[in-house]
C-alpha cells in the first residue's frame, strides 16, 4: 500500500509541474469589457450545424418540452402541463403560451410538429447524446396537432415512463426555420431560452447574447463568450491571469488545482452531483474477459475508494453500479474491494499463467495516465501486464470498435431521466455502448427485464425490476464502473450565483 501512494505522489507532482506553462491564449476577436463574462472549457459548446442539438443545454439558448426538477424528476419547460391516458399510449401536452424563438417567430404546436418532424428523418449524432426519436419515444405511432397549443403522442405500446424519456435532451425545441432539407442546421440553433448564438467560431468560442424577450428570468449577464481551451494547463493559467472568468463543462479542471485556486480568495470553487459515471470497458469478444469471473476480478482489484481519496481528492463517489447515482431509479450497492478474492477468480481463468492487455485512455483528459497507471499496479496482483495507449480520443474510438484494446476508459452520462435508457446502451445485447465497445455481454434474465420493464405501468413492480437489472449487473460487471463525478467549476470572485446561466451575475463595487 505504501508503494501504490508513492505511485499517487508521483502522479500528483507531475501533473502539478505542467501548470503555468501558459500557451498563447489571447485572441484579438474577444474583447473583454465590464458587461461580458468569458468562460472556459475543454471542447467546443457550440459544435454547429452537423451536431443534433447544435450546442450544449448548458448555454440556455434551446429548451425542452420537459425538464428536470432538484430530485431529477420531469417538470414542465415548454411543455406547462400533461395527461396521461390509456395507460401511457396517449400522451397529451399543454403548451406553454406567450412564448418566441429568437428569430421572433411565435413557439406553438406547429413548431412542435416540425421538430418531431425533423426527428423522424433519422438518428442525429451529437458531442453530447444521439438524438434517436426511436430511443425517446419508442413505439411512436403519430403525433399531431390537436390546437394551436396542444399535441398528441399516440404509441403503440404502453409507455408509462414518457416523461423521463422526454427530460432535456429527449425533447429539445428549436425554431423550423433554422432547419436544412436534411434535419441538419442551416443556421444558429434558434431556440427559446434565456440566450440566444450572435457568433460562432469553431475551435474557437461561441458568443451569446441575452435574449430580452425571454419568457422566463432574465439573464443577468449581457454577454457571455465561451471558448474551446483544450489544455488544462493552459485553461488555469488563463483564470489565474484574468483572461477568462471562469472554466466550465466536462473536466472543467482538476481536482488537484481545484484544490489549490480554495486557498485564493479570488477565486471560488463549485462542485456538484454530475450524471457521468466513469467506467473500464473490457474487451468481452476475446480472453481473458469474455469470461465473467475476469471482469468480476478486475472489479475487485481496484480499490475504488484509495482512487477517489488520493488522485480525485474526494471530488468522486466510487460506485460499483452503472446506472449513474443522479439518475430516479438509481440502487445503491456496497462497493467491494477484495484482492484475495480478485486473485482466485483471476486464478481459475488464468491459471499460472500472466497475460499483457492493452489499456487505451484519452490523452486529453489529464489525470487518466494517473489513474490507468495505479489500476495497472493493482491489476498485476491478478496476472494481467498492463500496457497503457494515450491516444486522441478520435483514434480511441476507432480501437474500441474494432476491439483493439483489452481495456478502456470510457464516461457516460444521462440523456434524460429515464433509466430504461439509461441502461439499454449498456445491458442490451444490441446496446450501442455493449456493440460499440466490444463489451459483447448478454444475459438472458437481464432481456427478459428490460423487455417486461417497457409493458409494466405499475411504479412499484417498475422499480423492482429496475433494482433486479442492477444487481445483476452489479455482480457480473458487464462493465467495470469506478466512480460518479462530481462536477467541478471554477470562476473568478468577480461572479456569483454560478449555476444557471441566467442567474449568474456580477459582483457590484458596493459588494
């Protein structure tokens, strides 16, 4: 144990030696002045016309029908009320009146049309989640119009569980007129939030505007500019030097500098619950791994607990569990590290004999060298030479399909609030994540679940059977979950009420 937080402290004080190298990060086409707020993160917010939703839900500039409420449970956004009917093949919504798109153009139910309309024309990918009308709205006879702010949703089936199908990226609204033939943008995304895109420069920033016809509160900022800052190093030296107020999205900053800006009065850090679970996805199509009792050893090498404490600095909840810990239907399980029993289960697949896998991380996340670099060490314990990859996640990708590597490290977070989706990608022989991944998991109970789940409109038996699927899924380890984020931001002490991008503000002299 003492050598594995040698190993930590290492780990620690290379990354903490790459900071300050601070890279060119001015540009001459932001201009910072006392009403814009510039922020920063790892990718591109606005990934533009190609992208299902264009941007991301972070910059307030679209809307969905339903939203989630503090408990993660559907609340009204576009859509201000529901029925339901004949057991959940009739969905009936009541649209929010008084409301415009950007662009000026009234929202209605005609613009609710033409959306579904656009979804119909097949799956959009995304930087963020797919938008598949067939995943959020499975078994969707027709929709249609009833009046001028009122549509129906007939289904085939009986689909209790629409709502949490629905939440923020399962029903996003944008103005028709920002539509190509194709479903594609042709324009800005035109939405209804509190923002609306006056500039978009890819691998740049996108700048919004606060839109002052918003039906909701208004933004407090007049301007916000978001930039792409892929280095992390380069992102902290930019908020320490005063070039940018604050980092945000995914990976917005380490732990360990998180850390370091607390003892800086100004600057203030955030942190809450995130929906991204972070996982190992073992390659299921060929030895050691299509053998369960392997996943199940790998699962009970890592101490999943030291991980968190030492390189994640608590900003993480390990988890055994992949149905991530935001999410309604969440179980919670003991998380178990047990090397002995690791070594045993390792032993009757292996034998006495060791064998090298290939372990492939994003090199643009930093501490994912770290983190592959202690599950190797504890990995050895159970007769598996870790040979870690850092490569462009891009490059990445195409490993894990064409089943490359042994071991991935590998995130997914919650398109809405459903859990049926949630673990479909995962459980489902035909999963996206299980194909795409090489995961190559099937278990027949798990099938017979999930295809008794869609039909079952009692809430109580619903849950039980979601609680079957992850304990399952617990005890075989289709993959290997290590912790739930903890979503970390930063911003300089100049901003307040960080959180909503409509309730950010700017602290006043007298403040």
């Amino acid at each position: 144990m003492k050598k594995i937080y040698c190993i930590i402290a290492l780990i620690l004080l290379v990354l903490a030696s790459g900071c300050g190298k601070q890279e060119d990060i001015k540009e001459s086409a932001i201009n910072k002045d006392n009403d814009t707020v510039i922020l920063a993160g790892y990718r591109q917010l606005a990934p533009g016309n190609k992208d299902a939703y264009y941007c991301s839900s972070s910059l307030g500039v679209w809307e969905p029908l339903i939203t989630k409420d503090k408990d993660n449970k559907p609340a009204p956004c576009l859509a201000q009320s529901w029925e339901m009917q004949d057991n959940g093949k009739i969905w009936i919504f009541h649209l929010r009146k008084n409301v415009l798109f950007h662009n000026g153009t009234k929202f209605n139910a005609d613009s609710v049309i033409a959306n579904f309309d656009r979804m119909k024309k097949g799956v959009k990918r995304s930087t963020f989640y797919g938008l598949n009308i067939d995943a959020f709205y499975p078994s969707l006879l027709k929709y249609e119009k009833i009046d001028e702010y009122t549509v129906k949703l007939t289904f085939k089936e009986a689909n209790i569980n629409e709502l949490y199908k629905m939440t923020d990226f399962g029903s996003p609204i944008y103005a028709p007129e920002c539509f190509a033939e194709d479903g594609n943008f042709k324009t800005f995304a035109i939405g209804t939030g509190p923002y609306r895109i006056i500039e978009n420069k890819l691998n740049s920033h996108v700048k919004i505007e606060r839109y002052d016809n918003y039906w909701g509160e208004k933004g407090k900022i007049k301007t916000f500019i978001v930039r792409k800052i892929p280095n992390t190093d380069t992102r902290y030296a930019a908020l320490k030097s005063g070039e940018i107020d604050g980092v945000t999205d995914l990976n917005a900053i380490p732990p360990f500098l998180a850390e370091e800006l607390k003892k800086d009065s100004n600057f203030v850090v955030y942190k809450n619950k995130s929906t991204m679970v972070r996982y190992l996805a073992l390659n299921g199509t060929k030895f050691p791994f299509n053998d369960v009792r392997m996943r199940q050893a790998v699962s009970l090498a890592i101490d999943r607990q030291d991980l968190v404490n030492a390189l994640y600095m608590g900003y993480a909840i390990p988890t055994v569990n992949i149905l991530n810990y935001c999410s309604p239907g969440y179980k919670e399980f003991p998380v178990r590290h047990d090397l002995q029993e690791a070594k045993r289960l390792a032993h009757e697949v292996l034998g006495d004999k060791r064998i090298e896998v290939v372990y492939g991380i994003n090199g643009a996340e930093p501490l994912q060298k770290g983190e592959a670099e202690i599950i190797a060490y504890w990995l050895k314990d159970i007769g598996l030479d870790v040979k870690i990859r850092v490569l462009e996640y891009a490059t990445l990708l195409k490993m894990i399909r064409k089943g490359e590597c042994n071991i991935v490290r590998l995130q997914k977070g919650l398109a809405n609030g459903d859990p049926y989706t949630a673990l479909y990608p995962f459980v489902m022989p035909d999963g996206a994540l299980n194909k795409n991944n090489s995961v190559a998991y099937e278990n027949n109970e798990i099938v017979e679940l999930m295809n008794e789940v869609k039909h079952t409109t009692d809430e109580q038996k619903r849950r039980e059977i979601f609680n079957r699927i992850q304990e399952i899924a617990v005890e075989e380890q289709p993959v290997v979950p290590l912790f739930n984020d903890m979503a970390i931001a930063a911003t300089s002490s100049r901003i307040k009420n960080y959180g909503a991008i409509n309730k950010i503000e700017l602290v006043t002299d007298d403040e």
